[in-house]
C-alpha cells in the first residue's frame, strides 16, 4: 500500500500543480471520476497499469516503470 500512497501522492501534486479537478482529469481520461477517486484513495489497493498510464498521460506526463 505504501506505493499506491506515492503514485496518489504524485498525481494529486501534478493536478494541483495543473488545477485539475477529479471531474476534469476523468474526463481527459475518458472515464468516470469514481474511476479517479479510487485511483486518488490510498487505502484502495485496486490500481491497474492502463488506469496509471491513462492518468499520466492526461496529465502531459510520461510513465517510466522500472525493475531494479
């Protein structure tokens, strides 16, 4: 879970930095803000790569994944 916090962290930082709202971002992303807010919600596990790259990408950003 201490992941999910980070990647919730981050994308909430860049829509701040950005002003997006959740309505805004799930829009840009083709999907329900309910979609967004358990993305956004730290305490839920559930998070695929597509709804991570689609967020990303919404936001201007690139996904870099990495296996050290």
């Amino acid at each position: 879970m201490a992941i999910k916090r980070v990647i919730a962290y981050q994308i909430e930082e860049e829509m701040r930095a950005q002003n997006i709202t959740q309505t805004e971002l799930a829009q840009r992303m083709n999907t329900s803000r309910a979609v967004v807010s358990r993305l956004l919600n730290p305490k839920n596990s559930s998070l695929t790569l597509s709804t991570l790259s689609s967020a990303v990408s919404a936001l201007g950003k690139k996904l870099d994944v990495s296996i050290i």
